[in-house]
C-alpha cells in the first residue's frame, strides 16, 4: 500500500490541482465562463423568495366538458344518431340515447379509431371512460386523459407565470415544473414578494360584455359585481371579445379627465369584431370584465373601428401598470394557488453565510489543532489531507455548479470534523501493528492494509443516508446532502492518495527512526 | 494502554437505556413533538425591531389583536431579534404579510420582517410524509447493508444500537418542546449515519478477533474489541463534537436545532456502539462457529 508509481502521483497532483483551482474561481475574475465557475448560493444564503404555486385545474375539467358536450352533439348529428339530456354533473358527461342506437354509441366510444374518443396507444387508453346504463351514458376522464389535461394546462400556465415573472424584470427567476399539477417559482434577491404575488393571484380572464337592459336575452344573462364592490349589475352572457385578441397594452394619461388608464390594441380579428359589436352597440354599455368582476362599463358613443381603445377605471399609476401586465401576458388556464412561500430577506442571508463561515473557520481550526496535539506529525498529515479535503470539496461543488445552502454549510464543518475518522482509523491501525512488527514499512503497509474495509464500511454508511436525503429532501435539505455526499468522496480521495502518499514518502525515508508515529 | 472493563457495566447500562427509551417513548406518544411550520403548516416571521425596548409581551400582545389563531413569539438570538409563529397561512392572499407588518408597527414602531416562512397544510402534510419515508428507507437501507455486510446477530445488535439513538434523540426533543423541522430530519438521517458508522468499526474488530482468539468468549472478545477501536472512537467523537459544537455556538440561530440534534445523536451514537451493540452480540450467543459457519457457506 506504501508504493506510488511516478504517473500515480503525477495524475493525483493534477487533478488535486485543476479542482482546487475552482475553489480559488469563486474569489477572482476571469474573462472566461469555463473557467470563472462560482458555487451559486440558494436562497436562504442569498434572500430571495420561493414560492410554490398549484393550479387548481376544476375550472379547467368543467370547461374542457362543456366544449366536449358540444363536439358530441354536432358529432351524433351528423351520425344521425339522436341524443338528449347532456348534464355535466360530478366531473363527468351523462347523456341519453335512443334505444336502436346503444350499441352503435358503445361501438363509436369503444372503437380505437374513434374520433370522439381519441385512443392512446401507448398509454392503451381512451380519453374517456364510459358507463352504460339502459339509454343513459356517463362518460368521465381516464387517468391518462386527466394526465393530458393536466400537463396541458401546466404547461400553458408555466409560459404566463415566466411571462409574468419576466415582465417584472427579477433578477435570473427560476420557474421549473413541479409533478404535474405545480409550479415552482424562486425568485433570487426579492424580499418582498407581495407585487409578484399578486400578480400570479389573477387568472386575468378578460371580457367585453354588454350590460343587458332586459333580462330576457337568447344568450341568456347573469349578474357580475363591480370590482370595487360599490354595485351590480346584469351582463349579457355574449362575449363581445376576450383578451385572446389584445395584442398589446400600457398604462396612459387620459389627457381629457386626467385619469390614468390601460390603452390596449387587438389584432385584426380582434379589432374587426369590436368594431362590428360597437357599431351595433351605440348607446349601450360594455363592461370590461376581469376575473367576473366588471372594471368599468363605459357607454358606447361611437363605434370604435381602428383596434385601440382604453380601460379606465379609478387606476392609480401602479395598478395600471398591473393591468397592462397580466393583460400583455395572457390569461392563465386556471387559477394558481400559492401553496408555499418561503422568503429571506438579504441582510438575514448576508448574517448566514457570515456566521456559517465563522464556525468553519472555528471549527476547522480545533480540529486541526486537536489532530496535531494527538499525533504531532502524522497530524499534520492528517491536516494537509484535511485541507485538500476542503478545496476539493468546494472546487467540485463549483465545477458543477452546485447550489450553496445554510445546512450546505453545516454539511462542510460536519465533513470537516467526520473526514479526519479515516485517518485516525489508519494511524491507531499502525500504532498497534508497529507492537509486534520491528519493520516499520511493513507495519505501515499492514495498517492501510486492515483497516481498509472498515473505513469503506464506515463511508458508505454515511453515504447512504446522504442518497436519501438527496432525493426526498427539497431545498435547503438537498444542499445538505449534496456537500454530505461529494465530502465523503473527496474524504477517502485526501485519504487514500494524497495523506498515504505523504505518508509514504516520511516512512521510506526514515524506516529506522524508532518511534515513528 | 491499560485495559477498561466496559463489559462489567454491561447490564447497568442497558438498564438504564431502557429506562431512557421508555421514558422517551412516552414523551413521544403523550407530549408528542413540537412540529415547526415546516410540518404543520402555517406562518413563520423572523423580524427584528429597532427599539430594544420591544418585548416578547408587546409583541404578543400585538399579534393577538390580528386574529391569527395561536400564536407563538420567541426571542431569536438577540434581544432584538425575535420569531412569531402562528396557525393562519394565507399565501393567497398578497396584502397579508404587508397588513401584519403595517399593524405591527404602529403598535411597536419599526420592524424589519427578515424571514417569512408560510406553508400550506396541503405541503406540510407532504413534508411530513416523505420526512418519515426518508428516515424508514435509511433505516431499511442501513439494515439491508449490515445485513449483506454481517451476520444476522451483528445486524439485529446494530439496528437495536440505531433505533435507541434517533428514539432518545426524538425524546430529549420531546422534553424541551424543541421545534422538528426539515433540517432535524436531516439531523436524524446523519446520526443514522454516523452510529452505524461506529456500530461497525467495532464489529469489524470483533469478527476479526473471532478469527484471532479461538478460545476467548464474546464476553471478553467484545471487551478487547471496545478497548482496541477505544482511541479511534474517542478521536473521531471529538472532532466531530468540535466541528458541531463551532456550528452550534458561532453557526447562528438558524442551525441551532440542527446542530443540537447533531450533537446529542453523536454522544448517544458512541454510547451505543459500545452499550447497546455489543451487549446484543453476547446475548444472541455469537462465537466462532457463527463466522465460521457463515464462511462455509
């Protein structure tokens, strides 16, 4: 165990080398990106917030039901097959049939072709699942189909949420899927979250309906509150359009009333069906509804042709500025509900990472000292290994890119103070061989020899736990056992190479010194 | 070295684990954890006030008003420093931090809110969840690698080991009210580590001087073993300890709870090895023939 070969020591010098030079990256300047790697902080070491959101998609499965409803009548008709009484009742489509038909109705839901109830064949499954009970039918979504609904509208809400996000303009946001129904959001050197919060609160759904004079309408009509809450009123169900054709908007001076207000302009389809429903309109009153709360409901006076037009409606700058966000970004498929938020402001991250380095200094310094009380020379082996320990740790955590959290900390001083175990196991090992062995290089051999396996077991412990916490840890845990694991490697590296090749040299110069360690 | 007879307090010793478990155990199951945010949902503030003349009082008093459900204030590190906890969470809702913090100072002047923590119940019970799936399969990882690793006996004698050394650690938790959050399962997973760790650096010595010593009964093998790992156990507890104890006192409050739980693990863990492991061996009647057999086959 005692022999190196030249190359042996030349790779173990290089590669000691080249990772610790990324450690010394993280404190200097280098016009390079390969080689100005930096160990990015987490949030609790840098403040920012974290917020965890999830979509509640009911709204989504109701709505995706009752275009569904309306396939499937135009779809029997034209099959000349009759069918009445659709309900949409608990999440799932009941309907009737003529008695001739059943069969053929099973058969077209059945069929793998069918067009109405599309077929997976990977996932060997429908889009719906069917019951058949005398003429009635009940259809709801499979698993898979659920699946699909589900990953469709996160994937639409995840665009808006970094649209949204973006439009703020934070500071590198981090916007990743979560599962299938949820989003994460972290948002680096943000301490107070409240504006981004309230502007993933809105599903930002807006209409332009026309007040209704009379209630009897053949769109039929429902009653909506102002935002404001100060009154009500009855709104045609007709959507006169959607914010789906608004192509941009920005908060404006009114000039005339003083007033600040949302000027926005539609698309070409847009701009033609507003000005169509305004010509129609003279003299009656749109509402501009957001989220089924009417903003305004300014009186038509004139037909409005060319695609602009303005939002007025009590904003002050700031809530203007709101509006022409989530009005520019999109509507949300369903509405997100922050389920977790998380947030630290800087000067508590700054207090952190001071304080973690303080007791890794402190830390590192008894140890180091307590090593070399104990075994004097080898201790400062042990030392050095320790140290090279520490800027391989840190270099691998920054070549990777690794993510630095407050028990990320913790774990290096805990590495520090586990990491010296390998070597004390090896130099007790040797003390008791050197009792009965006259020939030191011998009895050095033997004890790397014997306590081999022991230190391997004692590692993978350790390592095992560190697995674990990896993958059903989140966050600050992760951090953790990430410098818990790679500290273990770059522990039994130290040991094994660079402290036994010190080792070695020490004890084949001086074999007939007595009392070597 | 002179040779210490561990074996002689064998039976004391386990006494008085037992003692230890039990009462532990009926810490756990009748005063039960003190589950921070993390885990039982709700709001954490961390804020810091201007004035030193702010209190825990003052500022209890304050919450109260708000209608947050139960609401707990605790100094945090320095006088100015302090941590609320309440039942309410409601991340929905933008304006709530903003709202506490405005009724908040002007019933005690400035404050800077440094932390806020607001977990729904829906996350917590799912914290909750994959905190114990994760200290389970570590356990079961462990059992499934000593087990590879060693005879059944050394298994049984390890787990027992591992089992007294998260319980008393849950339990001292349990006696002082001291909060369980994510990073004391963290905690928890590394004592695992770390008294498996010394469980088999004994047991490696004990089944080498099985083969070593034909004539000497467990007895008196596991005796020999303490004694031959004692300073390497002594050693690696100390520097260990150190580097905790640098967390504990310089690490800030944030990791106070984490290092703690550390530290306890790490005394009880070395305890163990010697008290609860080897004790198991000789109970279960382990002798040559139980390697040797295993050789065999």
């Amino acid at each position: 165990m005692l022999y190196f070969s030249k190359l042996r020591v030349f790779s173990v010098l290089i590669f000691t080398l080249i990772i610790s030079y990324f450690t010394i990256s993280n404190f200097t300047k280098v016009d390079d990106e390969f080689f100005s790697k930096n160990i990015k902080l987490g949030l609790d070491l840098q403040g920012g917030s974290y917020l965890l959101l999830e979509i509640d998609n009911e709204p989504v499965i109701t709505q995706r039901l009752q275009s569904k409803v309306l396939e499937f009548k135009k779809f029997f008709k034209d099959k000349d097959i009759k069918v009445r009484n659709f309900v949409i009742e608990d999440k799932s489509i009941i309907f009737d049939v003529e008695n001739s038909k059943i069969e053929d109705v099973k058969s077209l839901l059945d069929d793998d072709k069918s067009e109405i109830n599309p077929y997976f064949q990977q996932y060997k499954s429908h889009q719906f699942n069917f019951e058949n009970m005398d003429t009635s039918f009940k259809l709801e979504f499979s698993d898979y189909g659920l699946v699909l609904l589900k990953n469709s509208s996160l994937d639409q809400a995840i665009e808006i949420v970094r649209r949204r996000v973006d439009e703020v303009g934070t500071n590198e946001p981090n916007i990743l899927k979560r599962g299938n129904d949820r989003i994460l959001v972290e948002l680096p050197g943000l301490d107070d979250p409240g504006r981004i919060k309230s502007l993933l609160g809105k599903t930002a759904n807006l209409t332009f309906q026309f007040i209704s004079s009379s209630s009897e309408e053949s769109f039929g009509t429902e009653k909506l509150s102002f935002e404001d809450g100060s009154s009500e009123a009855i709104v045609s169900k007709r959507i006169v359009l959607s914010g789906d054709n608004l192509m941009d908007a920005k908060p404006t001076m009114n000039n005339q009333t003083n007033e600040t207000v949302v000027s926005f302009s539609l698309d070409r389809v847009g701009a033609k069906k507003f000005g169509k429903a305004t010509s129609n309109g003279v003299g009656k009153r749109l509402a501009i509804v957001l989220d089924g709360k009417i903003i305004s409901a300014p009186e038509v006076r004139e037909p409005i042709i060319g695609g602009n037009g303005q939002i007025s409606g009590n904003f002050t700058f700031q809530s203007a500025t709101d509006l022409a966000l989530l009005l520019r970004s999109g509507a949300l498929p369903a509405p997100l509900n922050i389920i977790e938020e998380r947030t630290v402001g800087p000067d508590l991250g700054k207090d952190s990472i001071n304080a973690g380095i303080m007791s890794l200094i402190i830390g590192f310094i008894l140890v180091v000292a307590f090593m070399f009380y104990k075994y004097r020379f080898f201790g400062l082996i042990a030392n050095l290994a320790l140290i090279s320990n520490l800027f391989l740790l840190v270099g691998i955590l920054t070549l990777f890119e690794a993510t630095l959290t407050l028990p990320g900390i913790a774990g290096i001083i805990l590495t520090v103070g586990m990491a010296v175990d390998a070597n004390v196991l090896i130099f007790e090992r040797i003390k008791e061989e050197l009792k009965n062995e006259n020939n030191s290089i011998v009895a050095f051999d033997s004890g790397y020899t014997k306590s081999r396996t022991t230190i391997l077991d004692a590692n993978i412990t350790t390592l095992i736990a560190a697995v674990i916490l990896f993958f059903m840890g989140s966050g600050p845990i992760k951090g953790f056992s990430i410098t818990l694991g790679v500290g273990i490697l770059t522990t039994l590296f130290s040991v094994y190479f660079i402290a036994r090749l010190i080792t070695a040299y020490y004890v084949i110069k001086n074999k007939h010194k007595e009392k070597l360690i | 070295m002179k040779t210490i007879y561990f074996n002689k307090f064998y039976k004391s010793f386990n006494i008085l684990s037992g003692i230890l478990i039990i009462a532990s155990l009926v810490f756990l199951v009748f005063k039960g954890l003190n589950f921070g945010v993390d885990f039982k949902g709700g709001t954490l503030i961390e804020l810091r006030t201007d004035k030193s003349s702010a209190n825990i009082t003052k500022i209890r008093d304050s919450f109260n008003q708000m209608n947050l459900g139960d609401v707990s204030v605790k100094n945090f590190g320095n006088e100015t420093d302090f941590v609320v906890k309440f039942e309410k969470q409601n991340s929905n809702d933008p304006q709530f931090i903003e709202e506490i913090k405005t009724k908040l100072s002007n019933s005690i002047g400035s404050v800077d809110f440094r932390r806020v923590e607001n977990v729904g119940p829906k996350v917590s019970a799912e914290l909750l969840r994959s905190g114990v799936i994760a200290i389970a399969l570590s356990l079961a990882a462990m059992l499934l690698y000593i087990w590879i690793r060693f005879e059944w006996q050394f298994s049984l004698g390890a787990i027992l080991a591992l089992f007294h050394d998260v319980i008393i650690t849950l339990g001292v938790f349990s006696v002082f009210s001291l909060e369980i959050n994510l990073s004391i399962v963290a905690a928890v997973l590394t004592i695992v580590g770390y008294s498996m760790n010394d469980t088999v650096v004994i047991f490696d010595r004990v089944r080498e001087n099985l083969r070593k010593y034909a004539d000497v009964k467990i007895f008196e093998l596991t005796n020999i073993s303490i004694n031959e790992t004692l300073s390497r156990t002594i050693i690696t507890s100390v520097t260990t300890l150190l580097a905790l104890l640098s967390i504990f006192i310089f690490g800030g409050e944030i990791l106070k709870g984490f290092s703690l739980a550390m530290i306890l693990g790490v005394i009880f863990g070395t305890y163990s090895s010697i008290y609860i492991a080897n004790p198991v061996l000789v109970s279960l009647k382990v002798s040559q023939r139980t390697i040797v057999k295993e050789e065999k086959e």
